[in-house]
C-alpha cells in the first residue's frame, strides 16, 4: 500500500489547545480584509508570485487513488486555487507508464495536466534516487520533450553500441535538449515520449462528448504543463530493497536533502519547487532536528514552500494531527510561507488552521473527496456569505460531471465505462454523506458493478432538487 491508508483515523480534531472557541465565520470575515496581520484578499502574495493563479488561503492536496484530472477539475469548478497530483514514483515518469500499471501510487494517464480547466497544477515526485528524480522532475516541467531514452541518461547514463558493436556509455551531456526538441527528425512517431503518445501529455476536457481535446504544441505552455514540482518526502509507504523513499528521507536528512538539491537543480528556476513533509518522522529529539535539517536546507536552496503534514511518518493516517506543533514551524520563521494539512475536515477547519497555526494556505485532502463543495464554501466564507451545502440536483449535476470526467481520462479503456462506473464508487460512497438517505445511497454505490448499476443510482436516488 502507498500512500493510500486504510487505518485512516475517522475525522476528529487536530490537537490544537485553545482553538476550541475559534469562529470560522469571524476568522474568513477578517482574513478576507486583511486584518489581524492577515494579507489583503487573505492570500499570502509570495504564494501567487511562485505560482501564478493561486489566489486564495487554500487548495487541493495530493492524494493517491484519488486527486486524478477529473477530481481536480470538479474542485477547480467549486473555487480550489491550485491542486497537487497524486504522488508519481520518479521511475514511472522515466518509464512512461510502461510495466507499472500495479503501482500502489498514481498512474501516469491519470496525472497529466487537464487542460486550460487544470492550472495552476504541482506535480508530485517520489523516489529513492536524486538523480531519477531530477531526471522525471524535468520530464514532467518539459512534457517529454526529449526523447525517453535522453531522460533516463540523465537519470543512469546509457549504454549503446557502435557501429563496431563496442559499447559506448553515453553521459548526460550526449542528450541535450537541444539535439531531440519534440517534432524535429529525431523523434520518430510516439517514440521517447509516453505510452499515449504526445497528445496524451496534456489534453483539454470537453464535457458534452467526452472526448478529451488534444492540445497541441502551440498551446500555451501553462495549460500544457505543470506549473509546480513538489517533492514528496511525507508518504509513509514501506522502503523497497531498503531504500527511502517518500516519508522514510525524514529519518536520513543527508539523503533528503540531495534529492531536494538534484530536483532543484534540474528544473528550470522560473518554476517553482516545493516540498511536502510530515512533522518529523517520529517524535524523538533527533528526527526532530533532522525535520529542520530538511526544511532549513529547502528553503536556503530556494524551495518556494514546505506543505507540512502535522502528523509524523510513523502515525501514517492515525489519530490527529498536531496543530500546535504546526504553528511552532511557522512561528520559528516567519519570513518563510509554510502551508498546512492534517485534519481539515470541513471549511470551518479550514479558517481554523489558517487563524491558529498561521500558515499561508491549509491543504484540503480527505476533506474534499467526495466534497467539492468545501471549496465553494470557503469562497463563499471569505466573501462574507454563510456557507450553503448543496442540494440533491447540485450533488447529481457533480456526479455527472465528474463521471464524464473520469470517463474521458479512460477512453483508451477496453470497457471504459464500466471501468469508470467501477471506479466512480469509492467517490460516490463519499459523495452519499451529502444525502439524506446517506446509508442507503453509500450500499447502492458499494452495489455497482457497471454503468447500467451506476445510472441506477443516479436515476433513482438522485431525483428531487
Ligand atoms: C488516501 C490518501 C492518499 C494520499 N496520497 C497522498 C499523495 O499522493 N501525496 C501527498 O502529498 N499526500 C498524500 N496523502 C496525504 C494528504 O495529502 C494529507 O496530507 C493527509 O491526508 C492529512 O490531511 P487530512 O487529515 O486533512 O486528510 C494521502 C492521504 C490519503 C488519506
């Protein structure tokens, strides 16, 4: 299991002594007018001059089997700024999706950029080895570019043969990318690029046939590709041939930080990196210190923000996370944005992370599936409206809309929409906590076997409004 979890704890609250009496309302109203050393707007101006079109206290976590393209698309249509991918091993971005179709974290076709409706996007890395990551890091900011084989000299050198049939090792220098520019001779149909093809690497959802639009070369850059690279160093799955990864580099500073050192390098400046941590790895003094290692060094070599995860690697998902050491990492300096995650379950939490930690923007994860409208409230919140939940048309028309979605993501799919009814499930199961018949719409969703069940449900339980 990756970054999935299934001992995640129920939602409860962070453990943040004092914020009992907090008004979520009051703090929205005021951060919104940008009082109480607040920023006006309530958005912290460091976080849109790094990534243009974040524009509010607030986004939209990285979060395995679920933040795909049709996931984000429906927060981004309730209000979310900005959103993470789930987190993609540097070696399925090196290897274009090929041979890790079982990979416990997210998938390539997944995780390309949505199209105009998906920006301000962040990629999320993970992996072992500084210099795979630098390597899919820049794959990814380049959409493939060059050619598969010139990303993984980057990554391992390469070996070929001349024409003697001697093996000549080839260094990172034989690939520049100025020799393999995409659509130049070199590159020949589909090859060095991803299993999909160059169209694949980024495409525009289009909601009334479902056929997702390729974009092409002269796109703009920013609908094309990603405008983030984030560094996962919080996931807590398992080391491989024990290697770290993930979560694990908390407990090997040294390591963490040349992995940190390699993406940065790579990636042209203009775009920024940033990291996602956990707390520390336990709560020992060392990992402590080994945590401020890792977050001094990122930001000394010009990390735009840390996402910190208030619980620690060894908690996984479990219990709550820990707010008031949150708010210690930011008070420790100032001058640094950090952002915020860990127990925000619905938007008065949001306000009450912002207000008691005093992080620049919280992360929405297990909160928002199934609930794009945290976003919408949150909006709504910071423009002194009281929040509304949506009504049963509002819930279908979501529904809808991100089924269309995610069938569009799997048109390559031998049954696509039975595939996708499948997949839809565990969303509609989250997405049945909004309906008055909640037990019974969740049993219905658990039910599905395909589409024809999936329409059932909607047909049936999603009616009135
Ligand atoms: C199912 C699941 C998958 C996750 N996948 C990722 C991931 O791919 N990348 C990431 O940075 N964090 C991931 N996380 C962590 C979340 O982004 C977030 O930090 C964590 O859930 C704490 O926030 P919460 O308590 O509000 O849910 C995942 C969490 C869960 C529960």
């Amino acid at each position: 299991m990756g970054c999935e979890s299934n001992n995640a704890t129920p939602p409860g609250p962070a453990i943040a002594p004092g914020s009992e009496t907090l008004d979520a309302m009051k703090i929205a109203e005021e951060i919104a007018q940008g009082r109480r050393g607040r920023w006006p707007g309530g958005i912290d101006p460091r976080l849109p001059a790094a990534v243009p079109g974040f524009d509010a206290p607030f986004f939209q976590a990285g979060l395995a089997g679920y933040s795909d393209a049709a996931m984000r698309i429906v927060a981004r249509r309730h209000g979310c700024p900005y959103c993470v991918t789930e987190a993609l091993l540097d070696r399925t971005l090196l290897a274009g999706g090929r041979g890790f179709t079982k990979a416990d974290l997210g998938e390539l076709h997944d995780n390309i950029p949505g199209g105009i409706e998906d920006h301000p996007l962040a990629v999320q890395i993970m992996g072992s080895d500084p210099k795979e990551m630098a390597a899919s890091a820049l794959k990814a900011i380049e959409q493939g570019r060059r050619t598969d084989k010139a990303y993984r000299a980057l990554a391992y050198g390469h070996l070929t043969h001349d024409p003697s049939g001697a093996i000549v090792k080839h260094g990172p220098e034989d690939f520049a990318l100025e020799q393999v520019v995409c659509g130049e001779d070199e590159i020949g149909a589909g090859e060095g690029l991803d299993h999909d093809g160059p169209e694949a690497w980024s495409r525009d959802f289009n909601d009334d046939d479902a056929t997702p639009t390729a974009l092409g070369p002269d796109a703009p850059m920013l609908t094309r590709s990603f405008s983030t690279v984030d560094v996962n160093l919080a996931c807590p799955v398992k080391k491989i041939k024990a290697k770290a990864r993930g979560g694990h580099w908390l407990a090997e500073p040294e390591g963490a930080i040349a992995i940190l050192e390699a993406v940065r390098d790579a990636v042209p400046r203009e775009v920024a990196c940033t990291v996602k941590l956990r707390r520390s790895f336990d709560d020992t003094t060392p990992m402590v210190e080994a945590f401020y290692k890792i977050y001094d060094a990122a930001y000394d070599m010009g990390y735009a923000w840390a996402t910190v995860h208030a619980r620690t690697v060894e908690q996984k998902y479990v219990g709550p996370s820990r707010w008031d050491l949150l708010r210690e990492i930011v008070r420790r300096s100032p001058e640094r944005p950090v952002l915020g995650s860990g127990d925000v379950w619905t938007v008065h939490d949001l306000f009450r992370m912002l207000e008691y930690t005093g992080v620049s923007a919280a992360a929405v994860a297990r909160g928002c599936i199934g609930n794009p409208w945290i976003f919408r409230q949150a909006r709504m919140m910071l423009d002194g409206r009281e929040p509304t939940t949506p009504t049963i048309a509002e819930q279908r028309d979501v529904l809808e809309q991100h089924y269309t979605l995610a069938l569009a993501a799997n048109r390559r799919m031998r049954h696509p929409d039975d595939f996708t009814s499948k997949n839809m499930r565990k969303f509609g199961i989250r997405f049945a906590e909004h309906h008055p018949r909640s037990e019974e719409v969740r049993l219905r969703f658990i039910a599905v076997k395909g589409i024809e069940d999936w329409r059932r449900v909607l047909d049936e339980m999603y009616l009135d409004g």
